[in-house]
C-alpha cells in the first residue's frame, strides 16, 4: 500500500511540476474587446523585419488574447514579410462573374441555387444582416477555388506534451523548441471534388462519376503507420445537401461498415488528437449544424507563403513556426454548434478576405473561456490567372491545434509537396472502389 502511495504521490509532483506554457483564461469577451480597441490596426502597421520577445508589444494589436502567450518566450524569431495578393484562376473568376449572387441561404443554413465560382460578392456580404453574412462566408470558404482537390502522399501528426521545465524531450522532423512527442501517426489523404467544379462548364460543372452532381466531394484517407493501426482506411462522401449530414466507409483490417457520423462522433476527438473531425484546416464540418454570424473585420499574420519545404517549430511546445508571415486582412466568423451537448461554445474564424481560406481558428468552450486556437500554414499559389490550374490553389503545409487548457498540442505536417491533380473520371472511380481499397488487407 505504501508503494502504491509513494508511486501515485510521485506522479502526481510530476504532472504538478508541468508548466501550463500557453494556459490563458482568455475570454470571448476579451477577444470583442480586442477586435474594437485594434479594429483600426493596418496591414502596413508592421514595418517588413524579424520581431523578438523584447517587441511582443508591437505585436499585440494583431495577435488575439489567449494567442498572444504563444509568441511570448525568449528565442521568438517573428519575421514579418511583405503582404502578397493572389488572384484565383481564370475558370474561377469566369465561373463567379457569370454566377455569383444568384444562390440563396435557407433558414436551415443550407445553399440552394449555387451553380459554381465564388457564391457570394464580397459586396453582398458587407452589405448583408450579420447572420446572413455569417453563412454566406461559410459557403464562400467551402466553395473556394480548389481545382479537383489535393492530395497528401504522406503527412504526419504528432502527440505533443508540454515537459516539465519546458526543455525538448523526444522531437521530431521541424520541432526545434521544446515539448515531447508522445507518439506520431503517418497518414495519406486524397480529397476529391466531383461537383461545382468551375473549369468543367461544358459537363455541367461536374464529373462523370458516381455521387456526380449528388456529392461535393469524396475523401480518402488511410493510416501508415505505426503498425498497430497501418491499414486503417476511410472513405467520407460530403453531399451538396448537407442535412443528409456525411456517409463514412470505414475500412479496417478486421472489419468493414458504411455509417453516419453523429453529432457527438463530430465533435469527438479524432484519433486522440487535439482536432475533431469538424476542425481540420479550421473548419472542415457542416454548415447547418452550427449557427454563423459575421462579427467583424481584423488583421493578423498568417504564414501565407513558407519559406520551407517541411514546416519549422519553435516555442517551449514547438508549436510556433519560425517562418515568414503576412499580414493578411480577414473576415472575423463565428459558429456556434446548435447541437446542446458539444463541448464547444463557439468557434470563431479568421477567414482570408482574398482567398477565403481559414488562418486561425480559436474555440471556446461552454463559459466562453478560451479551449483551443489553431493555426494553418500554406505555401502561396502562382497568381497569375493563366497558370496551370494546379499551381494556382494555396497550399496546405501544416495544421497546429493546441489545446490551452489542457496543455497538449498535436502538428499534422505535409512530408512532401500537397498536389492538385488534374482527376479522370476513371482515377475516381478506382481510387474510390471497394474492391481497391480492401485489397490485400
């Protein structure tokens, strides 16, 4: 018994003795009041240079409460690049000049009407009630340009702890801060879209495939390693109507099923990670299942386009990149989960006013304290409307979930260069067949 006590006692000193590096009780309501006293912050408000801990206070204006402690620790290296524009490809803009505004929000939140390009102007949104606003930025985002989708040959997440005194414990590839890799999973991820595809006027914006002109998109996604869990596959079937909700195929060594996620499958943690299956890249859920609102307009940094092939960390959790950021001008969204029994109070979204992709993404919890921030890293597309369709998408490098109250963090990297393919019907068809992906399982 007394073992059993000195053991349980010493674990309890170990778990005490870990620093809550990023802890913050950071409020919803301190983030309103920070959006008012810096609305005014300009994109050129920072002079081009690399900030250290001794200037974190000219940082403020464009780092959120709760995001700021991120930044704060001695060896910060900030670099503050010049901001870039980016135009998307000329099929898009062809496709929104011919179609945008004409779709329609229904009361349930779902898009109706929507052919293909941009849904909404950003005129319509300015000038558009707040919760009209709200949902058609979330529209706008899904609906951005994306050629056929991307694939990932191979990305893997990894299992942060914070370490005691904040040294390095077990890192691994870009981690150069502190903080142990518990553990790290390698996965593959191919999404595919078969419907409101842009460059495909002549087939009724879609492809010539199963699920075309029923479905968005189609995601596969199959487990690497570690050897325990290789072999893991799932198929998700995102359809345009989305109170039908998501169709999930999952393929296991052991089994194979067809089933609905639930609310509270969504909102779960994804394979013990920080992110649920709704919080990829920022927000990869439904629309109808949340309640939007456009509560503003504000500037932060973004690293829009890294300087590196895999994604430097820095920081006592290595979760912060030592990279170059823009200062990227945003639409400021919230989604609140209608569903009554989700963790989260409120999911506010930094969405890029020129690409509309999801820079940071905070979420707070049911007493609006705040729970998790995420970031996205991308690599900058060619803006030259006249490239290559597959050069003009921006590009997923990394995702960073950190989890303030918890103290863990997880990092999903792309291990080498995120493709955007250009997908014959016939590549869909086998990459999606049962037959395929069952094999020599």
């Amino acid at each position: 018994m007394d073992q059993k006590f000195t053991a349980l006692r010493a674990i309890a000193v170990l778990i005490l003795a870990i620093p809550q590096v990023y802890a913050s009780d950071a409020s919803f309501s301190d983030l309103k009041a920070w959006l008012v006293q810096h609305a005014d912050a300009p994109t050129d408000g920072l002079v081009s240079a690399t900030y250290g801990q001794d200037q974190l206070s000219e940082l403020v204006p464009y780092l959120a409460p709760g995001v700021k402690e991120q930044f704060d620790f001695p060896e910060l290296k900030f670099e503050v690049s010049e901001t870039q524009h980016y135009k998307p490809h000329r099929f898009y803009a062809d496709a929104t000049a011919m179609h945008v505004d004409k779709a329609t929000v229904r009361d349930d939140g779902l898009l109706v009407g929507y052919v293909a390009g941009q849904p909404f102007s950003r005129n319509t949104i300015d000038t558009a009630s707040a919760d009209q606003a709200g949902l058609m930025l979330a529209w706008n985002q899904i609906h951005r340009w994306q050629y056929y989708g991307y694939r990932m040959k191979e990305s893997v997440m990894a299992y942060i702890l914070a370490t005691p005194d904040g040294s390095s414990g077990e890192l691994i590839h870009g981690m150069e801060g502190g903080g142990h890799v518990d553990r790290h999973v390698a996965v593959s991820y191919h999404r595919v879209y078969v419907s409101k595809l842009s460059h495909l006027p002549d087939q009724e914006y879609r492809m010539d495939v199963s699920g075309g002109g029923e479905l968005l998109y189609k995601e596969h996604m199959e487990v690497l390693e570690p050897f325990d869990v290789a072999g893991m596959q799932f198929v998700i079937e995102r359809p345009l109507d989305q109170t039908l909700g998501d169709r999930v195929n999952s393929y296991l060594p052991s089994e194979r099923r067809v089933r609905r996620l639930s609310a509270k499958e969504r909102a779960d943690s994804f394979m013990g990670s920080v992110w649920t299956m709704d919080d990829f890249e920022g927000f990869s859920g439904l629309v109808t299942d949340n309640t939007w609102t456009l509560i503003g307009y504000k500037v932060v940094p973004h690293v829009t386009n890294t300087r590196h092939d895999l994604i430097r960390l820095h920081g006592p959790m290595s979760v912060v990149p030592i990279d170059r950021w823009q200062l990227r001008s945003c639409y400021v969204v919230e989604a609140i989960p209608k569903w009554e029994g989700h963790r989260y109070g409120r999911r506010i979204m930094f969405v890029d006013r020129e690409t509309f992709t999801i820079v940071t993404t905070l979420v707070y919890d049911r007493n609006d304290v705040l729970l998790k921030i995420f970031h996205i890293a991308h690599s900058s597309p060619d803006s030259e409307p006249n490239s290559p369709p597959s050069l003009t998408v921006p590009m997923w490098r990394a995702s960073i979930g950190l989890n303030v109250q918890e103290n863990i963090a997880t990092v999903a990297w792309a291990m080498k260069q995120t493709e955007f393919l250009t997908m014959k019907p016939s590549s869909v068809r086998q990459l999606f067949s049962v037959s395929n992906l069952t094999s020599g399982r």
